[in-house]
C-alpha cells in the first residue's frame, strides 16, 4: 500500500553546535546555499524570513511555486515552509509542508531533520513518487558540508 501522508524523515549528524546549523536552516541562507545545484531561482516576495515570508522559487526543471514559512522557531530551531500555489498542489497534493530541525546532542554537535509533510488525494496515489526524499537528504549533506567547512 503506498501511503498517501506524510510524514516522511531524513536526519543526519552535524559536528557543529546546533545554533550554527540553524544559521542556515532558520533563514533564507538555506536557500541561497542550495540554489546553483537545485533551484534556478528564488525571490523573496514579501518578509524577511520570518513567519510569514513568501518565496517564490523556481526549481532547475517546471514551473516556479510559492513557498510561504508557518514557522520559525528560534527558541526550539525548528522552521517550517508550507508550499501554498503550484508544485505538489498542481498534482493532487491537498497540503504539502517541509519542516527543518536542528537538535543538539553535544556542545558541538546536533542533529539535522528535514521532515517531508504531506496529505495527496486517493486518485492522486501515483505522485506520493514525485516527494523528493533524495533530494532532501543531498540538501542536508549539502549543507552539512558548508556549515563544516570553516571547523
């Protein structure tokens, strides 16, 4: 039975205190850092990454969506972004969020989890394979790597 909600994790290991993860993850920066591999573009329509802030972002294939941020929690770090036109909307999705977390474990360490939130219409089943848990996982290495880089 294929599932038709979410949610879906991916989690990695960082060696860096949990706040300089969230320096990425908790801003607009995240975007920014995955932009050349990823995205063609993404234009901050309104906020300043903060609840609120709609992007609209334009992956490397098909059309540009909006992205507006629900969440941004900076006592716990944790972000969420609700896709809110375009994207999975256009293919049967009632309702698709990405939450980003980072958890300390260690004075110089945490953990990063990107969890994929979804709910797709029954006769929509099919496109649960377009959720891009691949890509969400090479982003979190992607990044891991950056915020390391300077260690």
């Amino acid at each position: 039975m294929i599932k038709t909600r979410g949610p879906i994790s991916t989690e990695m290991e960082v060696n860096v205190p949990a706040s300089k993860a969230w320096k990425i993850y908790g801003t607009t920066d995240l975007m920014k850092i995955t932009l050349p591999k990823y995205l063609k573009s993404v234009e901050v329509l309104e906020g300043d990454g903060g609840v609120g802030t709609i992007c609209r972002t334009t992956p490397l294939e098909g059309p540009s969506y909006l992205e507006k941020f629900t969440k941004v929690d900076n006592e716990n770090l944790v972000k969420e972004v609700d896709i809110i036109e375009g994207a999975f909307l256009d293919y049967g999705f009632n309702f698709y969020r990405i939450r980003f977390e980072n958890i300390v474990t260690g004075e110089n360490s945490c953990l990063t989890r990107t969890t994929l939130l979804f709910d797709v219409k029954e006769e929509y089943v099919a496109n649960v394979s377009l959720v891009p848990i691949e890509t969400s996982m090479n982003i979190m290495k992607d990044i891991t790597a950056y915020v390391t880089a300077d260690n």
